[in-house]
C-alpha cells in the first residue's frame, strides 16, 4: 500500500482547491448533467467549511429522474465481467488514489489506504456470495430484483460501503443504482460517481444504470416514496432510518451505537488501545470507543491515556504522511456538552462516575468518552447491569482487556452470552483490544444493529458484511417453493411435520424445508483465518432472555409456523412463547397440539401490561402475513442474533476451546 500512500499525498498537495466550484456536484441521469437552473448553493466539509458548489435538482429534473427510473429496464440480467473490470480498474492505484484523496480534502478521513486495502480482500467475498445467488436465479429457485437501488452514502467508508457494496455489487446483477447527495461531505461522492460514469462508457455499461440524485431531503423523499419495490441501502444514525423507514419499507439501514471497552487491567498497552479507539479517525468511525469500564483509578490517572498533545496534527493530510489513523485535527470544531469536562487544551470531552451512564450520544466527529468505575467485574451485578445496559443501547463493538487474555475469558465469556451485539473482542497486554477492530474478509462477520426490539423500526433486515447486497431485494421463486412444499421435511427433521403438517400454503412449506435445510448448515460456531482467531455463525438470545410471539386475532396459523420453525428445531425453543389472543382460537387449537411449544391465550392488555413489567423480553415477535419469501438466511436473522468473537492473538487454541462450548451458539434441538 505505500505507492498508494505516496500517490495520495501527491494528489492531495497537488490539489485545486477552486476545483469543486468550477466542476459543482449536480444531477447524472443517462451520463448527461442537469443544470436547468437550479439552486446553487455551496456544499461544505466535515468540518463545516465551504469547499466547493452544487447545483440542486429542480423540480421539473427531480420529475426526470423517476420517469427515467420507472421506464428503464437494464439490457441483461447481469454484467458480472464488466463491473469487475471497471471495479478493478477504479481500484487501481491511480485512482484509488484520487478516491482517497478526495475522501481526505471533504471528510478528513487519515487512513482512507486501509478502506482501500480491505475492500479489495472483502469484494472478493462479496463477488463470491453474487455468484452464487446468480447460479441460484439461473437455475429457477429465485428473482432477484431489478427495481432501482437507492444509496444513502456515508462519509468515512463510502469507498467500500457505498461505491462497492452498495452501487457495484448491485449493477454486476443488473440493478440499477440511484446515489442520493449529502448535506455535508458530499463531494467526494460525487466524485466517484463522476469516474463511474467514464468507466461505464469504456467498458461498455449503459449509463441509464447510473444515476445522481443533487438535491434536498424532500425531493429525495419525493423519489423514494415513488418507488415502494426499491431497497435503500443505508449507514448512519438511528433517528435518520427512522425517517427513511416511514417512506421506504424496503430500508436496509446499519446504525451506530456507545462501543465500549471493559479493561479488567488499566495498565499501559490497554491505556493505549484505549486512546486509540476513542480517538480513531478524530472519532469519525463507526466503532470508536464511546465507553469505558475500568477499575477505580485516580482521575489524574485516566486524563493521562488521553492527554496526548502529539496526537494533535495541523491536517488529515499530516495524519496521512505519517501513517496515522488516531490523530486529532487541530481545524476540526469541538463542544463541550453538558455533563462533561473538556481536558485542558485538547478536544476530547469525558465524564468519570461509578455507575452506567443512562443517556450517552454519540456526538459525531468528536472525541467523547464515559468512563466507568467498578470493582465488582465478576460480580452478578456489574455483569448483569452491563450485559443489560449493552442490550438497551446496542454498541456496534464490546472489547474486553485482561492482564492475560485467559483472565479476561470469563467476563467475556459472560458478556457474550447475556447481550445481542455483533462484534466481541478479547485482549489483554500482550495484544491489547480495541473497539475499532473486524475484518470481515477474514470472517470476522460485522454489522451495526439496533436494538433487537426496535429492529424494524429502523430496517427491514439486520445488514451483514459480508453478504451479497443484491440478496436483500431478493426472493425465492413459487415454482420452486411449490415443488420444495410436496416434499417431506428433510430426514432427521420428521417431528417437524407435526409442526408444517397443519400449514395450509404449500409455498409455505416449502419455505419452511429451506429454513431447515439452512439451519442445518448454518448453526454452530464457524473458526476464521487470518492474523486473529475468531468464532462466528448464528446464536441463541441472550441467556436469560426470552421471545414472545404474539399473535393477534387475525393472524394466520401458516405465518406463526414460519416464525417459530427456527426456535422449535434448535435449542433457541426453550427460550420462546407463543401467546394468542382469545379471538384467534384456530390458531389457538393448532399449536397446542405441538409438543415442546409454550402456548397460552391471553387478551392484548393482559399481555401488554405483562410484557411492560417484565425485563426478561429480548423481542417480541408480530407475525405478519406471508407476502413474499426472502431468503433464509435473512430472514432468520429478524429472529436470532448473529455476528462473532474472537481473540487479538492467532490460532488461539486455548480460546476457541472455551468460547466453542457456549450454550449460547444456536445448535440444533436433541431428538434423543
């Protein structure tokens, strides 16, 4: 990566600052700029600094985008060869270059090489899982969506994120893809989509595929709301989906929350792992420390780890000549917001106290961290208040630090098994864990949920990486599903036809034989490769938690067997109740003739006020009816958590033992 390196920085020396007011970011719809007379109004950076010009959409243009939308039909299926090509040619080391050093100039990102490195590990997973659900359209046993694909970009990693898993890996499948402006920051997205453009043309990809969006939230409301069919792919805040979400059912939004450390050792190396994830990217990363759990230390002690004056560079350029990641921008704006104290002379705010903080923001682009004091580590109280407090808030990443990573086992161990989150790091000071580390081209599985009850509210799936992006718009074929539904449940499986036997839609059984067919691939930890030791795959509920499915008056017997299939055959059944209101006594009758299954009726305020008193609930389940059949593994991930944990050290044989026997890995149910 170091001619890379070297190219960005000359990019970034060499460049124009009047260049993006001269060339102002504007709408591309068919490889044409619209300029009819719009606003022009000027865009700003990370920092809130005029950086150039964009001329937005009128209304009349913002009309031309969803008849051009709603007429365009892509030539093929796919253009698997030709994306790939120009994926590689946009990746290539000249323009990369240009990606980086334009993401530098707008967002202030230090250390865009890594985005760039990684992607290229990581396309190549994501290529893969497109192959294979093109195989799988091919031979009849699902459609994948052409309808538009609209991209909410996100600054600090749109190089990846956006360019290639949201916009390339759509368009190799033929699905056209619509990249919304910013209100800040959008520069260098504009960028890349300008030399898309030249590239799509080169390689022989028709520009109707591609299309830019200049313009303000309600005219990008006004074009998604025009489109129910279309996904949007989404990376931000929780407020920000929540919006999207009402317009667009289709929202496939990762969000945010207070990643945080717990350090059962306050020394030296876990100090420095510390400040670096609370200071990564000027805290512009999505899994920057927000939080901090330590033993009782003196507070002169815990202003030290962050009272660094050599983190602090002129520039994101600087950071970058010295191959930094963790520096604080000497331009960047800071607040200090009520409750906290700014350290003397440097922009990191901090709040000390012994107990959880109730309320924590994330306050973007600054560097915050609340700090917990406690002795009790092993204690059911902390462990209990924390594994609770890390349901509630839903941190992206838990890291926990011990003297020795086999001392830090146990309170990993337990924070694994009683919270939902996607990424669990183990260090200690021979390799430190920061909260800032996954890599998913080596099966350390990310993703940035919500919390598991308010999951739809923000999205429609959990997003993972890797997976196939197209594969979110995708379903399963009826003709397929009819001929998977005539056939029994897969051998092993026979007590599940007590269970699928009472369904009345055979597509419905036959979705039901794939979920088994998936769940017996799927379940169990998985090892990774590559320079740490992880265990990933899918997982039960945290233990001691508990899922209720309810089920309303109208609400099918076919779709409350789909919901509880992946419950009733692993070991996730002891950990779910069925409750049906009086009215629906069919439903009622059916599934008390199961055996294994918690069944109870229960009038809706009854089992409101229940479930309001109760702090056992992980989820509680709606079933609504069955209008389409994702795919599987997508489907129950509305219903199970998933992601992975791993120690910093490699081939960590001591650590997969004790993580392997967790109960809290979704298995399989014992029939003996």
């Amino acid at each position: 990566m170091k001619p890379l390196r070297q190219a960005t920085v000359e990019y970034v020396k060499k460049f124009d600052k009047d260049a993006w007011f001269k060339d102002p970011v504007r709408t591309l719809l068919k490889g044409e700029s619209l300029v009819s007379g719009g606003k022009q109004n000027d865009t700003v950076d990370a920092w809130q600094i005029v950086n150039g010009k964009q001329i937005v959409a009128t209304p009349q243009e913002v009309d031309q985008v969803i008849a051009h939308l709603k007429n365009y039909v892509p030539a093929q299926k796919e253009f698997i060869q030709q994306v790939r090509a120009i994926e590689d040619e946009i990746l290539s080391t000249q323009n990369a270059a240009v990606l980086v050093g334009n993401q530098l100039i707008d967002f202030g990102k230090q250390d865009g090489i890594t985005e760039i490195e990684e992607a290229l590990q990581a396309n190549l997973v994501e290529r893969r899982l497109n192959d294979l659900l093109y195989a799988d359209e091919r031979a009849g046993k699902l459609e994948i969506s052409r309808a538009p694909a609209f991209v909410g970009t996100v600054s600090n990693f749109t190089n990846f994120l956006d360019l290639c898993r949201k916009t390339l890996r759509n368009l190799e499948l033929g699905v056209p893809a619509v990249i919304f402006s910013r209100s800040n920051t959008t520069q260098h997205m504009f960028r890349w989509v300008q030399l898309l453009n030249t590239l799509l043309e080169k390689h022989g990809l028709d520009s109707g595929m591609v299309t830019y969006v200049s313009c303000d939230v309600e005219a990008q409301r006004k074009i998604i709301s025009a489109f129910p069919d279309s996904p949007l792919y989404f990376t931000g805040s929780r407020p920000i989906a929540e919006a999207i979400k009402e317009i667009c059912p289709k929202l496939m939004a990762s969000t945010g929350g207070p990643n945080t450390m717990v350090a059962l050792n306050f020394t030296e190396p876990i100090k420095n792992a510390a400040k670096l994830s609370a200071f990564i990217e000027n805290s512009g990363q999505c899994t920057a420390l927000r939080h901090l759990v330590i033993p009782p230390t003196e507070k002169s002690e815990i202003l030290k780890v962050f009272q660094d004056n050599s983190a602090v560079v002129p520039s994101a350029l600087a950071s970058l000549e010295k191959s930094g990641f963790a520096n604080i921008i000497d331009a960047s704006p800071f607040t200090v917001r009520e409750g906290y104290e700014q350290l003397p002379g440097l922009k990191v705010a901090y709040k000390i106290g012994d107990k959880l903080p109730e309320d924590i923001e994330e306050n973007w682009r600054e560097v915050y961290v609340d700090v917990t004091q406690t002795e009790d580590f092993k204690s059911e109280n902390f462990i209990g208040g924390l594994s609770d407090w890390v349901s509630k808030h839903q941190p992206i990443s838990l890291a926990v630090n011990g003297t020795t990573h086999k001392e830090a086992f146990a309170v990993a161990k337990d924070l694994f098994e009683r919270t939902g989150i996607v990424v669990y790091t183990v260090g200690s000071l021979e390799a430190p864990a920061l909260t800032a580390q996954a890599r998913p081209q080596d099966a350390e599985v990310f993703g940035e949920f919500p919390p598991r009850g308010e999951l739809q509210k923000y999205t429609k799936f959990p997003v993972v990486v890797p997976t196939s992006t197209p594969g979110y718009n995708t379903e399963y074929s009826k003709a397929y599903l009819t001929e998977l539904g005539g056939q029994k449940v897969p051998t092993g499986f026979e007590y599940v036809e007590k269970l699928r036997d009472q369904v009345e839609d055979v597509n419905v059984k036959g979705y039901m034989n794939l979920i088994i067919s998936y769940l017996q691939d799927a379940v169990g930890p998985k090892e990774s490769y590559g320079g740490r030791t992880a265990l990933w795959g899918l997982q039960r509920s945290p233990l001691g938690k508990h899922n209720e499915i309810r089920v309303g008056p109208n609400t099918s017997y076919d779709t409350v067997a789909l919901h509880l299939l992946p419950f009733y055959i692993t070991n996730a059944a002891e950990q779910v109740t069925v409750t049906c209101d009086p009215a629906n006594s069919a439903v009622l009758e059916k599934m008390l003739k199961l055996d294994g299954v918690r069944v109870y009726s229960e009038a809706e305020e009854v089992f409101q006020n229940r479930t309001n008193i109760m702090d056992s609930t992980w989820n509680t389940i709606y079933p609504s009816a069955v209008e389409e059949f994702p795919l599987v593994g997508h489907f129950v991930s509305l219903l199970v958590p998933l992601g992975h944990v791993k120690s910093t050290k490699k081939d960590d044989k001591e650590f997969v033992q004790y993580f392997k026997n967790s109960p809290k890995w979704l298995k399989l149910r014992s029939t003996e």
